[in-house]
C-alpha cells in the first residue's frame, strides 16, 4: 500500500513540475542589455516589450537621430532609429516562438522567431537567431541575447 502511495505521490509530483514553464513572459519588461553576433547593442539604446497571454508587443530607439526635425530628410533618419513590431507567441518549456503580425520592417511580417527562454526573479533571458534582410531579401542571421527585467 506504502509503495502506491509513493508512486501516487511521484507521478503528482512530476506533472507538476511539467506543468510549469520557467519561461512567466506576461508582464511589461524593459531591455537591460543585449549583444548580436556577440557585440552589445549601443550605449542608450532603449526597448520595451509587453507580453500578454498569447500576444506580444515591442518599441524601441537607438541613439544617433536627429533632434531636430527640419527637414523630411531629418525625420527619415529618426524614423531608422526607432522601430515597433508584434503578434503572437507560443511557448513550449523553454521554446518561446514570437510570430510578428506587424514590424517597422515589413520583410518580417509573417516570420517566426525561435528563442530560448528563462526567467528568474525579476529577469527574463531570451537567446536565439534572428534573420538579416536587406531590400527584402535574407542576408543572414544573427545570434542575439538579451536580458530583460519586469517593470510590471
């Protein structure tokens, strides 16, 4: 009877723990740091993602626009420091997929991106392959990691 009781408790336990993702993405996080193709992102850069159930959104900036605006030449060259994008995700264990339904760069409209993911405390790690495009036409890819921290 004992060894049921165990074997009950074991296979509780193990649904349990497959039940949990260490990936907890809802929230609104703030990028921290970020490197591609081991390089950091530049000093100031600035994005913010909001993840939902199911949904996911983004902005960001990077330093070197104009500040300011006086000519339509001027706000095309803010316009290529900054940028947006969503759509939905999935997320299996440690696979987290964000397909975009929207991007500044229409190339990656319909694309899915695979990422591995993690999360302790306040952090959100997330790690994979990201496509290069040029004139919307792949040029290669990139390895980006990031580190995020929940602000909500």
């Amino acid at each position: 009877m004992r060894e049921v009781f165990v074997a009950a408790m074991m296979l509780s336990t193990a649904g349990a723990l497959h039940a949990q993702s260490p990936c907890k993405l809802e929230g609104v996080w703030q990028l921290v740091s970020g490197s591609e193709d081991g390089k950091p992102y530049p000093a100031g850069a600035r994005e913010m993602k909001v993840i939902t159930k199911g949904h996911f959104a983004f902005v960001y900036q990077v330093p070197g626009g104009p500040k300011d605006l006086k000519a339509v030449a001027d706000s095309l060259a803010a316009y290529r420091t900054s940028g947006s994008g969503g759509g939905t995700y999935t997320l299996q264990g440690t696979s987290y997929t964000e397909t975009l339904d929207y991007f500044s760069d229409p190339s990656y409209v319909g694309k899915s991106l695979v990422f591995t993911c993690r999360t302790e405390g306040d952090r959100f790690f997330q790690s994979g392959m990201f496509p290069r495009y040029q004139a919307g036409k792949k040029i290669g890819d990139s390895k980006l990691e990031e580190v995020w921290r929940r602000i909500e």
